[in-house]
C-alpha cells in the first residue's frame, strides 16, 4: 500500500505551487487588462470612449461569457524598442452575439495607439485562422495606427505579416464567412483596410477616421491643407467615398448597429448531438492536486480526464495495448459540455513508442470518420 500520508503531502505541495503559478497569470492578466492604468482610461473618457473590453461585454448577448485568447502575448517580447506590449495590444476572442460564435478583432488604443508590432501581426493572423477553420464570421473594433514604423521590416513582409490580414478578410468573406468592423477610432494606413474590407462597416461620427495617409502626409506631399474630417470622416466614407456602409453617433450606437447587422446572420448549427452537460464526479480543483509541480515527473492522465470529462466518463480505446509500450498514449472518448471529444493524451512519461504512435493514429483517423473533434 502506498504511504497514504506522503501522497498527501505531496498533493498539498502541488496544489501550493499551482495555486501560486496561477496568481502570476492573474497578475499579468490585470496589466493586459490596464495598459497604462487610470490615466488611459481618463485620456478615452475625454475622448468619448470606453476601454475595448467594456465594448465586447456590450456587444456580446447579455449573461454570456466572453473566451479571450492570448492574453499573455506580448510580454516580455524585448524587442529593441519595447520590453513588452501588453496582450500585443489586440483583444482577441469568441463571443456569442444572437446566439451565435463570432470571432472578435479589437485593437486596444491605449498600447501605442494600437499599432501593430509583429506579436500584433502574428495574434490578429492567429485568430483569423481560428475562425476560418471554425467556420464563424469575425468582428472587428478597429483603432489602430496601423504597422509600428519602426519596425515595419518586421511587421509587413511575408504572408504571415500585417497584409495578410486583409487577404483573409477578402477570401473569408468569399467563403460566406461574414466580415463586419465597427470603426471606434482613428484607422491609418493599413489600419484603414479594415473598415473598407468588410461586408460591412461602420463609422462614427467625428470619431472614427480611415485614411492611408493622415493630413501631415498630405501636406508634405502636395501642399494641400485639410483636416481629418475632410480626409477620411464617417460622413466622407458613408456619404462620398461609399469607403463604409452606417454612420452612427456614438460608440454605444455603434454597438447597436453591430448587434442589428449581426441578427440577420443564419442560426448557427452543431453537427453533432449534444447530450446533457454534467459536471465531473471528481472536483475540478483536483487537478492542482494530482498535477505534479516537477515538469519532469510523469503524471496518470487518467486522473486528469477524470477531473475535466462530463460524470468523470472516459471510454478508453485500447487500453490493454501492449503494456508498457503501447499506454504511453491513452485514447478515447468523453463528452465536454455535452459534446463528444475524442481524446488523445501522453500519459506517464510520454515517451512515444511505435506501438503507442500506432493506436494514436488508428484513433485520430475513427474520431475523423465519425467527424468529432480531438482534445
């Protein structure tokens, strides 16, 4: 019989140490959420603007969760001229908007007028490619500055960089997959393509600007004086230039109109049946417990899928496959939120046997016959 009071000692520890790890990301979190803390929430007051995220919770169906993606992105980046860019300056994420997954862009005016590094580039593509494969139109809350400059060997050579944006924008849209932007800012140079791309756009009044080059350049290159208004207001791109589709007053207005232009989109189906959610017989919190603090040390990922599967269910594939070669792999099939999964996870220490590789591949090729997705 194993030391029962030694195992618990040791599930105390990891869950000590997990339970630390996790306030750090908490921490970094709350800098993501608050670049440059009250002050930049002043300077957007002033401005007639809210901080991006307090946009989403209004855009997305009342009582739903917002997913954010990538919320760490950008720290600790040391590029040359920037030790980080908080959350790379982008919120990215899938929200519910009538009941249906959509796909949310929005730059965060507050890091560096929300010009794109190349973590900007490389999150927004990120994104992009998630709902492309997911099949869900995306939405986008553009204030941007458009390529940081100064690093703009960086930020716009090469398909995975700044233009191949608007390449997705435009082959997505092909696709039937909606492209809708509410223009919240300023938009410059390649920014500004954002607004013009989409299925449809919308500007605010004396707020939102698209322009490939602002007034100084124009200036400079033909020594003609004009303001941004003139340029490349809401009232130029939806009554002249034809550049973008609604004009409205405020952002709140503009959400509005967003949530409108969204009802109209088909319902959304799954392609699966989804039974009644239940929630795990093994606590959740657990998995402090039986994840080991030592990346080195194996782990029964049994345990693991007990603590996260719908009644602690798992059917296993295979299980019996050539012991000690072959259950370095485990698969098989649970129910997340109802939803069947097919699951492939490393188990004890992870070594990857032929035998183990086999019965891996055997499994992803039946999950993708019976057309469920892959944990």
């Amino acid at each position: 019989m194993p030391d029962r009071s030694k195992k618990e000692r040791e599930y105390e520890e990891n869950r000590k140490h997990w339970l630390a790890e996790e306030e750090k990301i908490y921490e970094l979190w709350e800098k993501a959420y608050n670049p440059g803390g009250q002050k930049q929430i002043d300077r957007l007051a002033k401005q007639g603007k809210k901080p991006v995220r307090q946009l989403i919770k209004q855009l997305i169906d009342p009582g739903t969760e917002f997913l954010e993606l990538s919320r760490g992105a950008g720290f600790g980046i040391n590029y040359e001229i920037a030790k980080d860019v908080p959350c790379a300056g982008l919120v990215t994420g899938l929200g519910k908007i009538h009941g249906n997954r959509v796909m949310i862009i929005a730059n965060d005016s507050r890091v560096k007028a929300g010009a794109y590094y190349p973590i900007n580039c490389k999150k927004h593509l990120r994104a992009q490619d998630i709902a492309d494969q997911c099949s869900i139109p995306c939405v986008y809350i553009a204030d941007s500055a458009g390529g940081f400059l100064p690093m703009q060997d960086r930020v716009f050579p090469g398909r995975g960089q700044f233009g191949h944006f608007f390449y997705n924008m435009s082959r997505m849209s092909a696709k039937g997959l909606k492209q809708y932007t509410l223009s919240t800012g300023g938009n410059t140079a390649g920014g500004a393509y954002i607004v013009y791309l989409a299925c449809e756009s919308i500007m605010i009044d004396k707020m939102s600007y698209s322009f490939l080059g602002g007034p100084p350049m124009v200036k400079a290159a033909i020594g003609e004086e004009v303001t941004m208004e003139e340029l490349g207001g809401a009232r130029v791109h939806t009554s002249i230039s034809g550049g973008a589709d609604h004009i409205v007053s405020s952002q709140d207005e503009g959400i509005d109109k967003l949530r409108e232009l969204l009802s109209y989109d088909p319902k959304q189906k799954l392609h699966i049946e989804r039974r009644e959610p239940k929630e795990p017989r093994v606590p959740i919190d657990h998995l402090y417990e039986v994840l080991p603090r030592d990346p080195y040390r194996g782990i029964d990922v049994r345990d693991v899928i007990a603590c996260i599967a719908d009644d602690s269910e798992f059917s296993e594939y295979k299980r019996s496959y050539n012991p000690g070669r072959g259950d370095t792999i485990v698969c098989g099939r649970i129910h997340l939120k109802g939803i069947p999964v097919g699951l492939v996870a490393s188990n004890n220490i992870g070594v990857i046997f032929a035998d183990a590789a086999r019965k891996a591949v055997e499994w992803v090729i039946r999950c993708c016959s019976h057309k469920i997705p892959i944990l």
